[in-house]
C-alpha cells in the first residue's frame, strides 16, 4: 500500500497519522517546529541567526491582564441585522441576526462560531534545553489526559532547538534525540528532504515532514483583540450583504451567489428534497460532491420567515 500523504500537524511541521491507531496522538511527534501560539504561520524552510527568547514571549502578565476573555476583553454586540442567510447544523436560523463577541469568542444568534483565539496566549519560549528523552517517553504516544500536548517533552525539545539552532542544526539535533530515545526501535531520516520516520517497539510507524516556521513572534493583547473584532465585523459584513453563513451546513461557508434569493425560495418551496436538490445543483447553488449540502436540504422547514425576507430583499433589487 503506498504511504499516506502527510497533512498539517497541530503547531506546525507535517505528518501522517494513518499508520497509528485511533487512540495515538498524531505526534505531538512535532519535533522541529517552533510552537508560539499563532493562529497563522508561515511555513518555510529557513536558516537564519538564533532568535532571542525574549523576543518571543507574548505580553501576557497575570498582575495585569486578567485570564477571563470576558473580563480582559468585553462584549460587543452589532444592531439586529435583517438580511442574510445564517444555517446551523442543517438547519434555517431565523433572523434577524446579532453578531456577538463575547470576549474573544463570536456568536451568530447565541451560536459559537468555531473556536475562540487563545488567552492568555501560550508562551511557546524554552529557555534551557530539555535534554536528552527521560526514559519510556514515545513520541507516538497519547499525551496524557488534562496536560497540553505543546508542553510536554517533545514538543518542548523541538521549541528549544528552533529557538537556539538553525533549521538544519535543530533538524540534526532532534534526530539525535529521536535516537537516544528508549522507546523506538528505529529512527530514518532524510536531511535533503527534512523528512523521518519513526518505528516503535510494537512496530507503530510514523513518518513525518518538517518545514520550518517562520520565527514570528507570538500576538500581544491588542492585536489578539483586533483580530477578534475583525472577524465579528466580517460577519456582520456578510449578513448585512444577503449573503449565506453556513455553520456544519455545507454549501459554501460566507457564500455570496447571484441567484441566492431564487435558493432561498427553492429552499422554502414545497418541492421535494429530491427536487430542490436538482434545481440547486443547476443553478450552481449545491455542488454535486457537497453531502452537508444535501442534508441541509433534506432537513429544511419552511420558515414564514424566510419568505418575507426573500420578498423584501426582492423589493429592493
């Protein structure tokens, strides 16, 4: 069987996970790439003069800033929006909509949408290395229940090299520490291509992929918080546009489609799922690979209104 596709880890680097089974952690096996806490990361290969350890660290102080995002950060509320299409789970949210941020997380009507950004932000600086594998530890092992999985002593060795080395430095020194680990029955490394594979003592495989993160430091408190408004002020934006948000519904997530009121009204006719189904995929509206997409068509009730919006909408065009 050919090997899988690597995809992206958590903190970075990538790895398949394929050969392990379901109750391994994927890694965290993250070896040589720099975890600071970022929502975005830019993942290139580079050499370059050790970054200090200072200059790493968020601006988080518990004797200043407080550790509830409510707290630290306040609620804001838009104005009832009374356009736009918002779907949950499959199912029609009447409007109208208010977009809340309720410290760094967002809701659409009381709904959370995804995940919140971190805080306080996770401090990803090692300062001393960890040194050589503490006996029995496995990188493809579970991390344990209740510990973060960027702490714990893989992740911390492969921080501390990407902080202090360059990139081919710390890739060399990680396999090292692959190597002196008494867990492993194997260890495989490619310095051309930045790639590993490991192999247990009960012949679990994991082979993995490493680009360097780019050394970028980790977001203060007010680039955290605008990045929060940002994303309250893109929801309100794509509402008030009579655009569709979809939350586990399919369709397009933040759609915009020029035939999207004849959707809505395909949607809320009495037609047959079966029937909508085909229109909407005639129309572009529902691609033929989109399941969620089907399911939230079979589950649709009409909604009184739903109609009146579409109406009002129309009056407007």
């Amino acid at each position: 069987m050919a090997a899988p596709s690597p995809r992206l880890s958590r903190g970075g680097g990538m790895h398949s996970e394929a050969a392990l089974p379901q109750a391994t952690r994927p890694g965290f096996v993250f070896a040589l790439v720099c975890i600071v806490a970022l929502p975005a990361c830019s993942w290139l290969a580079a050499d370059g003069p050790p970054i200090s350890a200072s200059e790493l660290r968020p601006d988080y102080d518990p004797a200043v800033h407080d550790p509830d995002p409510v707290k630290e950060f306040g609620v804001a509320r838009s104005a009832p929006i009374h356009r736009g299409f918002f779907f949950h789970k499959h199912r029609y949210v009447e409007g109208p909509y208010v977009v809340e941020r309720r410290g760094l997380a967002m809701y659409v009507n009381g709904i959370l949408m995804g995940d919140p950004l971190e805080w306080p932000p996770f401090d990803g600086t090692v300062d001393e290395d960890p040194g050589d594998p503490p006996a029995g530890v496995s990188p493809l092992d579970p991390t344990p229940a209740g510990e973060d999985q960027r702490n714990d002593y893989w992740s911390r060795k492969g921080s501390y090299l990407w902080q202090h080395h360059s990139s081919r430095i710390a890739f060399r020194k990680m396999v090292e520490a692959y190597r002196k680990c008494d867990a492993l029955r194997s260890v495989r490394a490619n310095r051309r291509s930045l790639e590993i594979t490991l192999v247990d003592k009960s012949g679990r495989r994991l082979p993995m992929h490493y680009f360097g993160c780019g050394r970028r430091r980790p977001l203060k408190r007010d680039d955290i918080l605008a990045r929060a408004e940002y994303r309250k002020k893109h929801y309100e934006k794509t509402l008030a546009a009579g655009r569709f948000v979809g939350r586990e519904s399919g369709f397009a997530s933040e759609m915009g489609h020029p035939l999207m009121l004849s959707a809505m009204d395909i949607m809320n006719s009495d037609w047959t799922a079966d029937e909508k189904i085909k229109v909407l995929e005639k129309i572009g509206f529902l691609e033929p690979y989109d399941k969620d997409g089907r399911e939230t068509v079979r589950r649709f009730k009409h909604s009184a209104e739903l109609a009146e919006k579409v109406r009002r909408l129309r009056r407007r065009e």
